[in-house]
C-alpha cells in the first residue's frame, strides 16, 4: 500500500505541509478564501522540529491499529488500508489519542475538541493524491509504495 | 546609534489580502526579514535585511508576495549613480574592502547579444536533428598534427590523454566550501549521468565524491588545498588554476565561519581558519616554471590525464595562451570577466579583465596563426548563458563551454549576488547546516541534467539549420556569425563579417 513517508534529512520544518492538508481538507478550491473564511480544517500532519531536525508527523495508517481497538464509537474503521474517522459517530472520547504510539490522531480544535481527526490520505477530500507530498517544497515527504505490508 | 546614510534596496511588497499568515516566508529566510507580529496579527518585514533571494516570493503558497527595488531615489546624477553613492557610504562605515558574488553585474557590452548564427537556405538544405544523426561528442586533449607510422609499417595509434564528452559542455569549477555538499553532489551525479564533467574547484574532493571520480576534474589552485595523490589520482583531468575570470590578479578568500568540520577536512586546514589562496603560485613566475609543475602532475599520475590550465581572459591572454599550449598542457580554459564567484572584491570584479568572446576569438587566431591550435583544446568560460552562447562560442573557436551560472540556477539560485554572506536561502552557497538541507540533491541533479540535455537538444537545433551535422564542422566555422552593431575593430578582433556582408 502506498503511504506517506518523511525524510527528515531533507524536512526544513517550513511548515507548508500543515498549510496544504488544512486547505486540502477545507473544502474549499482557493487557498486564500479557506484561510480567510476560518474554513481552512486542522491540519492532519504536524512538523515535530527541534534542534536541527524536523520531520512530520501524519497518521501511518498501521495494519493493526491501537486506535480502531480503541475507539469505543465505531467512529474508526479502516477502509482498504486506510484508516478513517467518521465525525458523525465520534463522541470526542480521546481513546485513541491516547493509545495511537506515534501521536497521529488530531484533537479538532475547530469545533472546540468535540471530536478527533486524522489523516485519510487524502481519499476523502478533492486533493487527488496527498497534498503535503504533492506539495512538499523540498521532497522530503513522498507518497509511495514501500511494500511494507 | 548614528544615521544611516542609505535606505533598504529592496521593498518586500505583501498583499495582506492573500497572506494567510503561515509564516512559512518567516521560516525559511535566513536574513530574518520577515516576522509574525501577534498583536497586529500581521506578519510584518525588516525591508533592509532583504537581499531579493526569492526564497519567499518562490514557496508562498498564496503568492502573496513580491520583492521590488525600492523606489526611493537619491537626486538624479549621470556621474553618481545611487549604487555608486551607497557604496561609498557603506565603505566610510565600514573602513572595508567592498565584497560581491556572482558575475559582474555592470553594464559592458555583451558580444554574444551582437553576434548573430546563420542558417541554411536552397543551396545547403539545413539538417533535421530529429530524424538525421547529429554528433555533439567532444574530445579534449591534444590532437596529433599527423599520422605517424611505427618501424614496421603500421600507424601509430598512440594519443595523448584525453577528455570524452557528450556534449559540448562541462560544470565550472565550484568549490567544495564555496558551495555546499549537497551543491557538489548534484553537480557530480549530473555529470556522471551526462557523460561530461563537473570541477572541484580548489577546495579539494569530499571523500563521499571519490565515487564520481572519472566525471572529476580536479583542481590544483595556487592554495594547494586538499591536493595530495589520491585526489590527483582520482580526478580524469587535473585542472591548474592560474587565474578566475571574476578577480583576475588576486587569489580567493573563504572565510572561516565557512570552514567547519567536513570543508576542513576536505581543504586539509584547521577548523575556522580563513582559506587564503594567494594571488600567485608561488612556484610559478615563468611559462617553464608552469611547464614543471604541469610534468609534475603528469609524472605523478603517469601521464594518464590531461592537464587544463585556467586563465582569466585579461589584455594580453592570446601570448599567454600561446605559452601555455608551449608549456605541455593539454587544454586551455579561458575564463572571461563576467564569471561567476562565491566571493570577489567588488571593484576588481567589475573593473578588471575583458569579455571572454574577444579573449576567446584572439586566441584561438593566436594558436591557429603559430599552427599549434592543435597542441591544445580551448575550453570558454566566463558567462556562456545559453544553448545560443555556446554555439557561437564553438564557432568562435571554443572547443567546449565551463557552465556555472545557468548550473547554480538550476539549482534555484536567483543570483541575489550575496554568497559571500554564507546564508544562502537555496542551500548553495551555503555550510549552514540547516540552510544546506534545502538542496535535496535528488532534485538538484534532476534539474541540472535536465538543463543540460535541454541545451544539447537546441545546440543541435542550431546546428541542423547551419545544415551542419557535426560539432567538429561548427569549430571555429566564424563564417556561421555575423556582426551587429560591432565597430570594424571588433569584427576584426572576433574575426567575424558584418551582417549583411
């Protein structure tokens, strides 16, 4: 399955990738009317940066994964490899908060934390493919197939 | 804190009405120009920190943004230039020698604008590139004046070393330090990918590029830094640098806040230390003296390489020439006084030497007239911009092109002329180690041999309309230019007609 890697050789921690998923996943075609309408989403990838190294951090979608366990809604389920929140189920329990080892699931502090968000790869939004890859100014994050699972 | 004489240069013009405020401009300018400011919650510019990198304006992703000169203006003078006013000012400030990077900005003519390439018509039908062979391979080195036979009858079959190219252009020299490692290594892996050659500069060879060896060519400056005898071993050429088109006369200077662990190590100097090349090779006062270290270098890698030597295009560099192809080198490179540099001293760079079309043109009359064109190989350098630059180079006489400019520029530079700062936003001219991160040479070497292949297609192009197949038939062929605007001096210097002649 195809996944979203970071090289933190190359990350600059320029933070773009957080722009492009919050607009990608905004719903909106125009970059500037997402931002300036508030409709712009939480972005789903966050840059980690600290003393000369920086990467970012966006849901690895595992093949056995603590969050789905977790989730006590059903609001989690995993949908050709990927997995996917539904926010209409999500009762903004933290559960998988909590339990996701790589610190991958979003509080949605747009709606005040009433429900989490993560990365979808993009499947669920008009991106095409994912935007922080598609959009990384120095390649350090790539969308590809490893052969990991 | 006193006044200060001069205003920013340049204004960074924001649209609030784009900005998103994603600080990603604030991030990734290293002369900290821009900055959040929370209770405006507006991002907001130091205008005189900006030195028109680009950087910003490039990954805005509202594009937001622009960069103008500013506006402001002293009172008008022919004589006083504002830059010219500035400059003194800086100096009264600051007591120093003005510093500069990258070719000489100023406004001389510029010989390739005024040279124009003729094309086929009836009688010579031009040839289509893409349906007929067309030939852009190059070898370098000297070429023998005859055939020889052996004693027993069959030919001698023995030639000196040579270079092999695919096409009629090589990397300049840039410098391991002067440049960063990421810089190097696209330009290694494009070379090796081309089938050309990149230059180390005199800088040395980082031991991660001793893999790229047969597309080096290795430089021996007159600092003599990092030379010992795997480098020279590892390289295909040996490149002996007299002299840099950009500060012909003076030697190079990289400060110690860019010597750190690896450049160090690579120049075989201390940690910090400024490396200073002096303005001569202390060996060398004389054509013989040159000629011994030339052996020397031969005699220490066998007389398995062809040795260059690099001159800076000044007055009287066709008698020069003469005496180095007298000397035992293989080839020439001429470097002339629009070359690029990481670091010269201003008033040099933009007063001293000539263009590198007439050095190049009077040279190679010079070779040609004493009849030993063939003893050497001309290489031009020196601002060769284009696909169309080279050809009339070639035509000119060059038997290939050194590229640096148009190579940093497909690495993203935006000539900013500030590689002497060190804190180069593109990660070129840069040892920060954050700053040097930003050349992913995946990208870099991508970009370079997609510049270059891109120049070849049109190098063919131009040849296929001369109706000529080979860059063998282009060589020196100055009946391929014509003149425009040029005095009768110049046309005789360049060697060329008038258009319409």
């Amino acid at each position: 399955m195809k996944r979203v890697y970071v090289n933190e050789d190359r990350c600059l921690g320029c933070h773009l990738c957080e722009t492009y998923c919050a607009f990608a996943n905004s719903g909106e075609t125009d970059m500037v009317k997402a931002f300036k309408t508030g409709k712009d989403a939480v972005p789903r990838i966050r840059i980690e940066e600290g003393d000369g190294i920086n990467f970012a951090v966006q849901c690895r979608h595992c093949a056995d994964p603590l969050c789905v366990k977790g989730c006590i809604a059903g609001a989690l389920s995993v949908n050709n490899g990927v997995i996917e929140i539904n926010h209409d189920k999500c009762v903004g329990c933290y559960t998988c908060v909590l339990s996701c080892p790589y610190g991958c699931i979003v509080i949605d502090y747009k709606n005040g934390g009433r429900t989490v968000t993560k990365c979808e790869l993009c499947t669920r939004n008009n991106a095409g493919e994912p935007a922080c890859a598609a959009n990384c100014i120095n390649r350090a994050i790539v969308f590809e197939e490893r052969g990991e699972d | 804190m006193p006044v200060n004489f001069f205003p920013a240069e340049f204004e960074v013009v924001r649209n609030s009405d784009r900005c998103i405020k994603c600080r990603a401009c604030e991030r990734q300018c290293s002369n900290e120009v821009h900055i959040y400011d929370a209770d405006f919650d507006k991002m907001l510019s130091r205008d005189n920190q900006c030195v028109d990198c680009q950087r910003c304006v490039s990954i805005c992703p509202v594009s937001a943004l622009k960069i103008v000169p500013n506006e402001n203006a002293f009172r008008k003078s022919a004589n006083y230039s504002q830059q010219l006013m500035i400059e003194n000012y800086r100096q009264a400030g600051s007591g120093g020698v003005l510093l500069s990077s990258m070719g000489n900005p100023q406004d001389y003519p510029v010989y390739w604008d005024k040279i124009l390439i003729n094309a086929s018509q009836v009688t010579n039908p031009p040839i289509d590139p893409l349906r007929e062979p067309m030939e852009t391979k190059v070898f370098l080195g000297k070429k023998p004046a005859g055939i020889k036979k052996n004693p027993d009858g069959s030919i001698d079959t023995h030639t000196e070393p040579y270079l092999e190219l695919n096409m009629p252009i090589l990397f300049s020299a840039m410098s391991y330090g002067s440049i960063s490692k990421n810089a190097h290594e696209s330009l290694a892996r494009a070379a090796t990918e081309l089938g050309t050659y990149y230059n180390t500069g005199e800088g040395g060879l980082h031991k991660d590029f001793y893999q790229y060896g047969k597309n080096t060519i290795v430089q021996v400056a007159s600092g003599r830094f990092g030379v010992f005898k795997d480098y020279l071993d590892t390289g295909a050429a040996i490149e002996i640098k007299m002299g840099q088109g950009a500060k012909p006369g003076i030697g190079g200077h990289l400060p110690g806040a860019k010597i750190r662990e690896d450049v160090s190590k690579t120049r075989m100097i201390p940690m910090g230390t400024d490396a200073i090349s002096p303005a001569p090779h202390h060996d060398i006062y004389s054509i013989e003296d040159l000629r011994q270290l030339i052996f020397s270098l031969k005699e220490a890698t066998e007389y398995k390489k062809p040795v260059i030597v690099k001159v800076a295009a000044v007055h009287n560099v066709a008698a020069i020439a003469s005496g180095i192809a007298r000397s035992g080198a293989d080839i020439i490179a001429i470097d002339g006084f629009r070359g690029g540099t990481g670091a010269a001293p201003t008033r040099i760079r933009d007063n001293v030497g000539i263009p590198i079309e007439l050095a190049l043109a009077a040279v190679d009359q010079r070779l040609r007239d004493e009849g030993i064109r063939n003893e050497v190989s001309i290489i031009a350098a020196g601002s060769v911009r284009s696909s169309a630059d080279a050809v009339k180079a070639i035509a000119l006489g060059a038997d290939a092109v050194y590229i640096g400019t148009p190579a940093l520029l497909a690495l993203g530079c935006h000539l900013c002329r500030s590689c002497h700062s060190g804190k180069c936003n593109w990660g070129i001219a840069t040892q920060r180690p954050d700053l040097v991160k930003r050349l992913n040479p995946d990208v870099g070497y991508q970009r370079l041999v997609n510049l270059v292949n891109a120049w070849n297609h049109e190098i063919k192009e131009i040849m296929g309309g001369m109706g000529i197949n080979s860059i063998e038939a282009l060589r020196g062929n100055r009946l391929m230019l014509r003149g425009i605007g040029l005095s009768q001096k110049e046309l005789d210097i360049l060697g060329i007609l008038h258009a319409g002649e």
